[in-house]
C-alpha cells in the first residue's frame, strides 16, 4: 500500500551532562507542521529502531490509516558495544549520566525546536534489551517527564527490580512490556548467556501490583529483531492511539 512516507532529520548534539556529542535522528511525519503539536517517541538503539525496527515506516503507515496521534521520533544511535553498555546498563557508568541527558538537555532542547505538547504524558522512552533497561530506569527517575515507556525484551536485574519495589508515583505512568518466550538462554554482550524470560516475568508480576497502565505480553521468539520489529505496529497502536 502507497502511503506518503516521511522525513529524517540528522542532527549532532553537545551533551553537557555527558561530556560528548551525540548524533541524533529526528522522524517528521509527512504532514508536519509547527501549526500542529506532536507526542514525542524518544528510541534508544536509536539507528537500530530505524533501520531494523522501520518504525518510521510504521508511524507513517498508522498516521496515514489514522491509527495513532501525530508524533515525532526522536532516535538516539550508540557509537558502538562498550558505548551502549556503558549508557545503558543498570550497573553502566554513565546510566545515571545519560538519563540526565534525556530528562535535562535532550527533551529541553526537542521542546523549544518543535512543536511539542510539553508535558509528560505525551512524551514516551522505547528501548530493546538494554536500551529498554535504561529507558524504564529513565522513567522511574523523571516519571514527570517520561510518562510512557515501551519495553522489548529488557535486561532485569537487581538494580532494576529493587527500583521498581521502591517507586511510588506509578499511577503517572503508561508502561507496555514484552517479551520472547525463548528468551532463555540470551546471549549477553560480556559474552555470558542469561534467562531473560524469568527476570521479565518478576517485573511483569511487580508491575502488575503498582498502579501504573501496563500491558504485558510474551510473544512466540527469542531474543532479536525478527520479533521486535513486527511487535512495534501493536506497541504504536496501544500507546498512541487516537
């Protein structure tokens, strides 16, 4: 089906908090207008959900049917493994560091460029497997902010359970949660195999004593794109339909 296809945007960012520039990757819709106002979809893995994930192309399809409230995609690219660990692992060095870039610079910034509704219901972190680690840990520090999250496949650990159990302003937030059912025998990027199924079933069944929206749901695969991918159009749908 033809649908009118939108536009990228790439742009390099001098993060404070960081202490280096990052590049970012800005999705319009076809029909972008600064008359209009947008929701926010802030990607970590940001080049992965672009290219692999064809998220833009999801959100031009479903804008198009009228499926889902006008967005901006906003895609924030690692530089390489050692980098993603480091900003996206629950025990990384700079996950505290870049979860101030996300909260402090980034949606500032996004917010005076674009016509965006500037309140935190309407601005959502997506992330698979670390990149879903940090953009949940993300959310549960700045919940004002980041009022959704979409998580494929995250990495659980202590850090992240532990965080979960203490939060307590869960009714601000909007959570969608997935996971592969073969999910047991992932391999790691220290090179070491974990069972992420298990860990994902404990925080579903913590998420699900909170308050918060949440969906959970185990899709039938393991732990890569090839399932990732077909699971964004249903994530859209849910977390920005009209």
């Amino acid at each position: 089906m033809l649908f009118p296809r939108g536009t990228v945007k790439e742009l390099f960012f001098q993060s404070k908090e960081l202490g280096e520039e990052l590049e970012i990757l800005i999705h319009f819709p076809a029909n972008y207008s600064p008359l209009f106002k947008y929701s926010l979809l802030i990607a970590q893995d940001g080049r992965d959900y672009f290219q692999l994930g064809r998220i833009g192309r999801f959100v031009d399809e479903l804008l198009y049917n009228r499926e889902i409230e006008n967005m901006i995609v906003v895609g924030i690219p690692y530089k390489n493994i050692e980098d993603r660990r480091k900003k996206y692992h629950p025990n990384g060095e700079q996950h505290q560091a870049y979860g101030r870039f996300l909260a402090h610079e980034l949606v500032p910034f996004l917010d005076k460029e674009y016509p965006t509704y500037q309140m935190g219901s309407t601005r959502a972190l997506i992330g698979d497997s670390l990149g879903a680690s940090i953009s949940l840990l993300t959310a549960l520090q700045y919940p004002y902010t980041f009022g959704k999250v979409l998580l494929q496949s995250p990495l659980v650990n202590d850090l992240v359970i532990n965080k979960i159990k203490t939060f307590t302003k869960s009714e601000l937030l909007d959570i969608y949660h997935v996971v592969g059912d073969n999910e047991t025998e992932v391999k790691t990027t220290d090179g070491k195999t974990s069972n992420f199924l298990e860990p994902n079933r404990m925080l579903s069944k913590l998420l699900l004593e909170k308050s918060c929206t949440y969906f959970y749901d185990e899709f039938n695969g393991n732990h890569s794109w090839t399932y990732w991918q077909p699971d964004l159009e249903r994530a859209l749908k849910l977390m920005f339909h009209l």
